[in-house]
C-alpha cells in the first residue's frame, strides 16, 4: 500500500490564529500565577468575532472572557484555545459549561491541561457528548512550553528546580576568602535577573545569605505591572538574626529548616523539613510543600553547599552556568559542586540539550538533568 | 578648517585583488613553513597578466613567479604582493631586484614583513629609489592574520604559545584515577586537529606522556599533501623509556630537559634547558630554542602542570578549551591549572578576545592572555 501523504487536520487559518493566540497569552508572563497564560478566540467563516485572555487568579478564563465579548455572536461559531478548557469549578465555573451554553460547534485546543482536576474528566469528552466538534494538538509543543512550569509542576506534583551558577573557566565560585562580586559580566547579571523574573521562587542556602547577603531581587524593571515578586526561600540550619537585604525587598521570605525550634524572626514564613539521613534534608517534603504552596519554580543561586544537596538528591531539572574567561586555579578557591567519587567518565553527572550563548565576554551554558 | 572624508588611496579593483591574492595565498597553508603564504599578482590597466604564489621553502617567492608567469609583459606594468617584497639574499635573491629589473611601474603590497632581515632595509626605499611607486596597507590586517603565527614570532623572536584543554564544566582535565578519555565529544576532537593541522609543534609535560600515552597526530586527513607535520615536544625529566605512541608516528620528537644526562633514546632531538628557580624550566631560553628551529606557534595540551607552569611564566598568548556538559565535582579530580594564590578578583588572571562556538553539546572557548 502506498503511503500517502497525512493530511493536517488544521488549515493554515487555524494555525495562524492559534500562533496569535499564544502570543496574546505570553503578554500576561508572571500575571496569572497560579494559573497558566492562555488565550482563546471566537470566528466563524475564517472571520474573528473575539478574543478573550486570561489576567489574573479570580478573573475570567480565557474561554468565557471570549464568548463574553462575541457579544451574542456565539451561536454556530468556533472556538479556539491555547489550553483544554477547564471541567472543574475553581475560582470559576467550568469552561465547558459555558462554551455549551453559547452554542459553540467546534473547539481546537492546543494542548492538554495535567491539572488533576480537569483531567477527572477531560474537555474533549464532556463537549463531544454535547455534538461539539473537539480537536486538539495544534502548535502544542510552543503551548507546553509557554506555560512549562505549570505543566511540568502540574505534571509530577513538584516544581521545575532550576540551578544557576555564575563561575570562572575552571568552575569556581569564590576566592578562598569568599569574595565573589562580580565573578560574571553585566550581561550575565541581566540574564540572571530575566530568569528571575521568570520564577515562582528563589532559594539560596544559608551559608550564602550569612556570607554573600544577596538582595535577590528582580532589578532591570523586569517584573511587570502586577506580577508578583518570586518568593525567597532560605533553606539551612541556624538562622543569625541580622538586617539581611532579603528582608528590606517586601518579597515574602520563607525559611525552609529541619530545626523545629526555630523562630519565625522576621521571615514572612518557616517550613520545618524534616531531616533526611543523606543528604540531609527530605528533599521530598521540602517539593511537596513548594507544591502545596503553588510554587511551580524554583531557582536554586547558591551556594556549593545547596548546589551539591540538590544534585546529589537528584532533585534538579536544569543547570545553567554564567562562565567568565577567568582562571582561578586556587585549590582553595570554592568550586560550583562537590560530588561522591565516581570511578568511571561514564558515570559523572551529564547535562542534556544543552544551549549556550555568549554573553559579552561571558558564555551562558544552560542543560538539562536526566530524568 | 573642516576636516575632508579621506579618499581611499586603493581603487575597487586593487581591493578585489588584494582579496583574490590573500586567497591564493592561503591555499597554501602548511606548506611553506618557515616562510609565510604569500601571493602576488602582475596586471595592467585593470586587466590580470598573471599570478604568483609561493608554494615552499626554497621555491620562488610568489612576486618571481608571477614576473615569470608574465611571459615578458611586464614593463610598465604593476605588481600587487600581499607582503613586503624581500630585499635580502636568502634562499633565493631578494625580490625587489627582479620587481625593479622587470620594468614594474608601481607595487602595493599589504602589509610589512617583519623578518629582522626585511627590516634592515625596507622595500619601499629601494622601490622608490629605481622610481617605482610603492603603496601599502591595503587589507593589512587580513594580511597579517594569514600568516599569524610567523608575523607574531618575526615581530617577538619567539613562537606563538597556545593552550588548548578539553575539560568538565567544573574545571577538570581527568578523574582522580588519571581516566580522561574522552571528556570531549567528537566535534570537538575535530577541532582540536584542525588547531594541531596548524602549529609548528604540540608540546606534553612528561606526566601526560607517561600517563596518557597520546598519539598527537594530525587525524581526520587534515594535513594536507607535502604539509609538514607538527613536530612534537615532551617537556620534563626523567625519562622513561617505552614504546610511546609518538615514536609511532613519524613525527619529528624532541624531548626538552633540563636533565643534561638525558640520553635521546627514541626522541629526534633533545634540547638541553637550563633550570630556573620558579616556575622550574628557563622558558626564556626554550622560546628561544624554538624559534631558532623554526618553530612559531606551539600548541600546549597538558597536563595540568605543564598549563600551570607555562601560565605562571606568563608566556601563553592564547588558551582555548572545550568544556564538555559534564560535572565532576569531585574533590582529588583534577583541575585544568594550579596557580598561585590571589586575594582579590581583580588579580585572576582573565582573558580577553573571547570567542566562543557550541560544537554539538560542547562549547569551545577562546580567548587570549593579556600581553
């Protein structure tokens, strides 16, 4: 039998109006945490009638933000969005629901929304059962990735954990002495501040905020209008009661411990995380409790101590290095990891897809943990 | 008074040959050494009589071949030559008397030819005083890169030094257990062979020799025919004397010792270097001992104490490293380089120029040292 060539279930209208929407959806990055972006529209005969996005938790979603301003024009018309369309009652009512009482005939998703309770019971059954024609899976890589910590966390139920170092050629992160501003270029810093800008939450590991006390805030005006300020998560033993610059910023602060007589001091929260025999702390409960509390990122900046735990507990999705054209070569320089032996090449820890890019003199390295 | 655009002392069709000719030139590469690539051409208005290139050490300089190539009709005409024309008796008489016996009207050439024997006397005095016109400068910085390592030794008196290291995102060559093959991935091997395709020489410490028993050999048929291989030298005492790779080769070995009762055993050559104090080897005198023997550019490949010593005597002009996406982290791996202890950022020593190119999931880092 001859093969023949597959035909796309999607024309080239529909293609160009789901690439639209996802740029709509994108315009409200850092807005509508919890929730995903998305963005969805109304057309009949290739002819826009309107679109609708989602701005906020508690707002419309994107779906009935659409049928809301068809004003009326609903009936026979098609629907499209960039996410399965909610079944559940949230915040809101189900989508569903309300795309059935507009009288839509046909709705196009891109991808499908891993939130557990819509995938109860998902879009595409509840509105076939209503005579509505469903398709789904058009541009879904670009809308997975749109909303990539959303679905990753909603997915496996932990945030996306995202390592960063900035360091010399030969892996350093600091003199001896502990100095290590600026190892990295202005560039670097700004990129930095980007990914930042991009996350539910910052951590850092104790000894770092009692050694390098960093503002860990988003500078550059990068967080918009409305967009919440990553959390800042210290996670460590010991707390020193001190003016750190982390607590003049007005993001909330949580202090992640295994020490149960710690006192709340001036953090806005203290997560008490049980100890762990190795690596120390129960990495487990310290994501499950990222996860309860709606936090679907996270950005680990330092410093080796956390840099090693995290990878030696496996728990790590992305590494990505600033490297400046710099060598160190002090033995007693403090190096990015300290890892168990390996005796084989084979058997060192590998970083996938990785990307790089120059950034002045700097190279930005970013790559992907096995999983 | 307003200062006038200055008009280009060089028409469009002498910039185009000027281009034309450093292309010839280069096609050449790895066959002249010790003299550079060098092309000329005879032409007259705007129309090509003939060309000229130098093909080897010995042969006619590129300005006599193209006077020959003429058939004759060369009185009147001018000459294009991406170098200084030689005034000195070498090899072969010096270039200027058959330019001026040939009845040339006027001469560009690119840039000057810093050869200590050029420079006693300039081409263009001896030129100018048989009234020939002489114009220079044209593509002189593309003329010079064509022939860096030569212009570079000619102007300094010694070779051009070159690091290159293939290591972990973490700064190590090898694991604890000396197992460092292979930390790169293959595209990077390749680019390390085509760096090897043009230097002069590849130099090991003795401890890399001994431990890695490498080939250092120009693979991937990148040398060309009639090219000269790299010759190779091992840095170090005491000699252990087995059945190395590099005696398999055919390749020219020299064995660079400060240990005077070295026998040569194997090696082509042995240079006798004396001792310094610190940082151990007189690299003063090794410089000097290369270029003496025609060596101009030198590419280091390790180990880690040859890197470190050859980057504490300051005498490396270029480092390049291909970092593979690997974290060792381990503490007794080791390190690309050990150097001496500095307390401030701003005393680690920093390259400059950086380049950088991601070769498949490596990323290849170039930059030079400060002089």
């Amino acid at each position: 039998m001859t093969k023949q060539p597959m035909q796309s279930k999607f024309s080239f209208f529909e293609t160009e109006l789901m690439a639209t929407l996802l740029e709509k959806a994108q315009e409200y990055q850092g807005k509508t945490h919890p929730n995903p972006l998305v963005a969805a529209a109304i057309y009949k005969d290739n002819t826009i009638i309107s679109y609708g996005v989602h701005k906020k938790k508690g707002s419309h979603h994107a779906e009935v933000e659409a049928i809301l301003s068809a004003k009326g024009e609903t009936h026979g018309a098609s629907l499209m969005v960039t996410l399965e369309p909610c079944t559940h009652t949230g915040a809101t009512p189900p989508c569903v629901e309300a795309i059935i009482n507009a009288g839509i005939k046909d709705v196009i998703y891109a991808c499908d929304d891993p939130n557990e309770q819509v995938r109860k019971q998902g879009a595409q059954e509840i509105l076939e059962a209503h005579g509505i024609t469903v398709r789904s899976g058009l541009l879904a890589e670009d809308a997975i990735n749109l909303n990539q910590a959303y679905m990753y966390a909603k997915r496996n139920k932990r945030p996306y954990i995202h390592l960063k170092a900035g360091m010399s050629l030969d892996g350093k992160i600091a003199l001896a002495s502990g100095e290590s501003c600026y190892i990295t270029n202005e560039a670097s810093r700004k990129k930095v501040h980007e990914i930042r800008a991009g996350v539910d939450a910052i951590a850092i590991g104790m000894g770092t905020l009692v050694a390098d006390n960093p503002k860990l805030t988003v500078r550059y005006n990068l967080l918009k209008d409305q967009q919440k300020a990553p959390k800042i998560i210290v996670i460590g033993q010991q707390f020193l009661d001190k003016e750190y610059e982390i607590f003049k910023s007005g993001y909330e602060t949580i202090l992640a411990t295994s020490n149960e007589s710690t006192i709340k001091n001036q953090f806005s929260d203290v997560w008490c995380i049980p100890d762990q025999e190795n690596p120390g702390i129960n990495w487990d409960y310290f994501l499950n409790k990222c996860y309860e509390n709606d936090i679907y990122s996270v950005l680990i900046e330092g410093g080796r101590n956390l840099f090693s735990d995290v990878l030696t507990a496996g728990i790590v999705n992305q590494c990505s290095f600033f490297i400046a054209p710099k060598l160190f070569g002090q033995e007693d320089a403090i190096s990015v990891v300290t890892l168990a032996p390996v005796h084989h090449l084979a058997d060192v820890l590998s970083l996938t897809n990785i990307k790089s890019e120059q950034l002045d003199d700097n190279i930005y390295i970013t790559g992907f943990c096995n999983e």
